[in-house]
C-alpha cells in the first residue's frame, strides 16, 4: 500500500501537461522534458489485452511527436509487461531507486545556512543556470515544458534556494502532499559540491516539511548516481523499490 501511495502522490507532484487514464495505465506527456513525465506507468489492475495497449500507447506517443516509453514499477499490471516490451525491441534505461525517510523525530545536520522561499520564475531560472540548460533557441521547449509543470502541481510545493558568500549555490523542489514530503530537482552548482552544499539544502527542506506536519519523506535517484544516494543514506534515506524505463531506440 506505500508503494502504491508513494506512486500516486509522485505523479501528482510531477504533473504532465496532458494526461490520459488507460485500463489501470497513466498516460502522461509533457513536450518531452523527463522521462517521468512523458511515459506510461502501470498503478492498478489491468483487463484489456496487454499488446493492443502497447499499440494504442505506441499510437497515442507518436502521435504528439514522442517516443514511446514505459515506466515499470513493483505495480506494473500484467506482470510480464517488461518481458513483453522487450520482445518488441524497448530496451531499459534509468534504473531508480525510490527512497524513504521517517521524519518522526528526525535530526539533520545543524547549518547556519538559510533556505529561501523563491518564486516560480526566480528558481526556473537558478535552476537552468546550475544545470547549464539554456532558455533560449532550442531549449526554450523544455524550458516552457519545466514551467509548465510546476505550475500544475497540485500539492504544496516549495521552490528553495540556498547562498553562500552571497551567490545562489543550491536549488531543489519540494511537494508536500496530506503528509508525505517529496524531493526533486535537488542540483548544486557544479563548481562547488563537495562542500557539503547538497546535505544542508536537503535538510533544511526536510525541517521545512517537518513544520508543516510531514511524517515521510521520499525522493527518486537513479541507480548510477552514486554521489546522491551517498549524500542521501547519510541523511538517514533507505531503499523501498525500484522502477526503470523501456524505450523504443
């Protein structure tokens, strides 16, 4: 039941601009910014053939101009779906790891650093500037498609930034939903990590979502990136499950 709790409130946390329920399948797009939100996931029980689904999925993601991905979790109904996919040809991508923490008497790292409250523009910005995407020419579609997101959130968000000497060093994104507290989009300028920049924004977030009568935090890092799940496990975060992608190449 957490695992399917965690899904639901994910999804909503990361809305898709468009959305189309499907037999038990989510359908989901978003002008092709994450994976996460322009993909299929499985949440409940299925009735309908498993390959007519492919192919209506197929149809429905090349028509909005987009590969079609499927996203498997411990839900995926049927059960043989990723064998299936990989019959067609998908082939894996981004193993993740979903990870939970217990705010119930929690204690992070004490940190003179302040968390600042942003606005929806002022942290789009820092955050393409700390991730070296531009906002311009080509990127200007994901850009809009990342705006287009948060706006849609349908939780409570919070949009934190965090200075030293002055300069913005660290961004990250919060939901907080009932009392369940959600991580994403957590980047630090590349020129200054190792400075321990990433444990105190994180934990900060962590007090804020305490405040507000959170109880369980969970976040999705994938597999390869080692430094994070470190960074993580130190905060005290475990493993609950793990998901991957199927892509078309």
């Amino acid at each position: 039941m957490l695992t399917r709790r965690l899904e639901e409130a994910a999804l909503s946390a990361w809305p898709a601009v468009q959305q189309m329920l499907y037999d038990g399948w989510v359908l989901r797009c978003a002008d092709g910014y994450t994976k996460r939100a322009n993909s299929v996931t499985s949440l409940y029980p299925s009735h309908l053939d498993v390959w007519h689904k492919i192919t209506f999925c197929e149809r429905w993601y090349h028509q909005r101009g987009l590969k079609p991905i499927f996203r498997l979790t411990p839900l995926t109904c049927p059960s043989e779906l990723d064998r299936l996919l990989e019959e067609r040809g998908y082939i894996v991508r981004d193993p993740t790891m979903v990870m939970t923490l217990s705010l119930n008497n929690w204690r992070g790292p004490v940190s003179g650093v302040s968390l600042y409250e942003e606005r929806l523009q002022p942290w789009l910005m820092l955050h393409a500037r700390l991730s070296g995407a531009r906002t311009e020419g080509g990127d200007w579609v994901l850009h809009r498609a990342h705006e287009q997101i948060l706006s849609l959130i349908s939780g409570t968000p919070l949009l934190a930034s965090m200075a030293d000497g002055g300069h913005a060093v660290a961004c990250g994104m919060g939901v907080l939903q009932d009392d369940l507290f959600g991580l994403f989009d957590v980047i630090v300028d590349p020129l200054r990590r190792s400075r321990g920049h990433g444990t105190h924004l994180v934990s900060a977030m962590l007090n804020w979502a305490i405040n507000r009568k959170a109880c369980l935090a969970y976040l999705q890092v994938t597999q390869a990136n080692t430094p994070a799940r470190r960074l993580y496990e130190r905060l005290g975060f475990r493993d609950l499950y793990r998901y991957w992608y199927r892509v078309l190449p």
